[in-house]
C-alpha cells in the first residue's frame, strides 16, 4: 500500500481535519471488522474463541517485534505505557543512595515510581532543558556511579524534542546504569530498531502512532534483563503447576493474566497497516509533514516550540500558546483536531497546543491547519 492510500482506512477524514496522534489515533475500518468478528465468535461460539483467540496477543506480539526489530519474546504486553514503566522500574531493585537521572521532559509515568515510599532513600535527578533542548553533556554530568537508571522520553509529548536513544544508551552504559525509554510518542512514528539502539527497557502504547486500541501498551525487555525477577506473578508468568513454580524465561514472566483480546483485535490491523506501508516510508511521510508544519507556522509569525532540526524532532509539532482553550474550541468548530491544554509545564508556562501529523494526514490538512490559524490570530 502507498502511504496515500492509507487515508481511506480512516473513516474520520470524510469530515474532521485530524491531527490528534499524539492523543489517540481515530480507528481505521479494519480494526472496526476485527472487533466485529470477536464480538461475533464471542456472542455465537465462546468456547472456540476462549481457545483461539488467545493466540491474538502472540499475533500481536510477533507484529510489534517485526515493527521495531527485536524478538517477540522480548516484548510483554501491558495496559499502557505508565504500567510498562512501573514494571521496568520495578525490576531495578534499587537501594537507597541510588540515583535516577530524568530530564525536564520526562513523563510523570516516568518519574512518579521513583518517589514511591518503596524507593524512599533514591535520588531523582532533573537534567535541565536549554534553549528547548536536552544537551547530552548536561546528562553525562548527571550520570555518576550510584545512577542506576536513565528514564527518558523518546519524543516528548508538551515540546516534541526527540532524543537519539543509541546516543543515551552508551552513556548510560558507561556507568553500568539502564536506559528506560517511555516510547509513548516514537512508537510508530518512528524507523526505530531496539536491537541496535541499546535500550533495555522500552514501553509504549498501542492507541498512538501504533494505529492500535486504547488499554494495549508493550514493554520490551532487552534480552539480558530477561532473568529479571518481577514482584508479581499470574499463571502467564509462571504456569500452572503450583508444586514446581518457576517463572517462564521470556518476557511473558512479566505478565499475569488474559490481557484485553478485544483491544489486541483491534491492535492488530493498525501494526499490519504499519509494516505494509514500511516503517522507513512513515517515519519519512511524518517528518516531512512536521516540517511542513514548523515552516508553516514559521512564515506565519507563530512562534514554535519544537526544535527545527530533523534529529530532533518527529511527529510533535508543540507551539506555545497562552489561550489554548479557545483556540482549541475555535478550531474544533472548523472541524480541526489538535491537542490544546491552557497548563502549566516545567519548561514553559501558559497554555500550548501540539499538532501531531500521521500516515492518514496530507499537506491540505497542513495548509489548512496554518490557514485556520492564520485566521485566529488576526482576528485577536
Ligand atoms: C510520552 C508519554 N508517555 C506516557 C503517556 C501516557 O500514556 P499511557 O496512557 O499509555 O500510560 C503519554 C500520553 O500522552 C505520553 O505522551
């Protein structure tokens, strides 16, 4: 399938302008006929489906494994990002006098964890933004021999920064600490390869970039952290012989029970979209389209916060904007969706919005975007 093509699997598009995948991705018609056949097969033969469809979420597996180069025994299913995060930094075991470096574009989900009464006594360290960028330096100075930790977001949901995972990987390594990296907003956006990066620990959501079901999240385990023990377990991670309990050697250990086969149905055709397209072609169409939208918005005085550079950005396009709401709901009448939150965030205060183009969106929807806001402004 061409990139192109894709648009008319999005039902949304024959009457809203969307540009909201850094929320939720609309649901394509495949992913609605798969819902339809479990609902179907549950209502008429549950029996068969409670047999079958279990094979769903290795199915599920097997496509996220394809999609971001790593072994589907790597990759656990969870509800979402939050709780492979909470998973990954449960396994660390860390002791007090440890310390955790995170930057100021770290996620909560990535940092509350650390201030559990269980990880009392660990030490949280804020790498600070400068000029809207995370410098490496700055977080290779942060980094000592108790860090047992780098936790980071891959892109950055508020600013759109993109870090180089391969890049915090080797610093982290060289001072024996993990790198975990809340995914949240590369995962299908981006051309990644986890082999090669060096992450350890890498969770994500389906409901994203990943074109799949909201309460879906993956974690990858890198396969040296595989005999990793969790602090719970279910009979997916240890069987059913509770004479001669051991935990399976895969990333299934870190899972309890049947996960939500509906949301995996649904999951599915968004991952087979993916690598039908070609994630190198995505991760193309999507920074050409950011670009667009940074250069858009440039030549229109409106002043963006997401760095230019292409190895730095992805598919976040974040523009500092002090009435967000009423902008949101000035664009939402014209039929345009966006994120727009009048919040405060560590890096800048006030409101903003973030504009978040997928395979579905086009450069119309990018120049009505900019129109639209043209529009607003002059009219204030
Ligand atoms: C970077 C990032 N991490 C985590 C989340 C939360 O995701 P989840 O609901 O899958 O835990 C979001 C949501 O927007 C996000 O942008």
């Amino acid at each position: 399938m061409k990139i192109a093509e894709a648009r008319k699997l999005f039902p949304v598009f024959k009457n809203r302008t969307y540009l909201f995948s850094g929320g939720i991705a609309p649901a394509n018609t495949r992913a609605a006929e798969a819902m339809q056949d479990h609902l179907d097969a549950l209502t008429y033969n549950p029996s068969d489906y409670y047999h079958h469809s279990v094979h769903t979420a290795t199915e599920v597996k097997h496509l996220f494994a394809r999609l971001m180069h790593c072994d589907h025994d790597e990759i656990a299913i969870t509800e979402n990002t939050s709780s492979a995060i909470n998973i990954a930094t449960d396994l660390l075991r860390a002791k007090p006098g440890d310390n955790v470096v995170v930057d100021d574009f770290t996620y909560p989900s990535s940092i509350y964890p650390w201030l559990l009464p269980s990880h009392h006594g660990i030490e949280v360290r804020p790498v600070k933004q400068r000029d809207g960028f995370i410098h490496m330096q700055d977080i290779e100075k942060a980094i000592d021999d108790r860090t047992i930790a780098l936790s980071v977001c891959h892109v950055s949901p508020f600013e759109g920064f993109r870090h180089d995972i391969a890049k915090l990987a080797e610093i982290a390594h060289a001072c024996d600490a993990v790198l975990i990296i809340d995914g949240a907003q590369g995962a299908g956006a981006e051309n990644l390869n986890l082999h090669e990066s060096g992450v350890d620990f890498y969770g994500c959501c389906a409901m994203k970039w990943l074109l799949g079901a909201p309460g879906i999240g993956f974690l990858y385990v890198a396969r040296k952290h595989l005999d990793k023990i969790p602090s719970r377990a279910g009979y997916v991670s240890g069987g059913f012989d509770v004479n001669n309990f051991k935990l399976v050697s895969n990333a299934s250990r870190f899972e309890l029970g049947k996960p939500s086969l509906m949301s995996l149905a649904y999951t599915k055709p968004g991952l087979e979209i993916l690598l039908d397209l070609g994630m190198e072609n995505v991760h193309k169409h999507i920074l050409n389209l950011s670009g667009n939208i940074i250069s858009g918005l440039k030549a229109h005085n409106i002043k963006v916060v997401t760095p230019e550079d292409p190895n730095h950005r992805m598919g976040i396009v974040a523009v500092h904007e002090h009435d967000a709401d009423k902008l949101f709901e000035t664009l939402h009448a014209y039929k345009i969706d966006l994120y727009a939150k009048s919040k405060t965030l560590p890096y800048y205060k006030g409101g903003f919005i973030q504009i978040a183009p997928h395979i579905y969106n086009n450069l119309e929807d990018v120049n009505r975007l900019i129109e639209a806001l043209d529009a607003y402004h002059a009219q204030k």
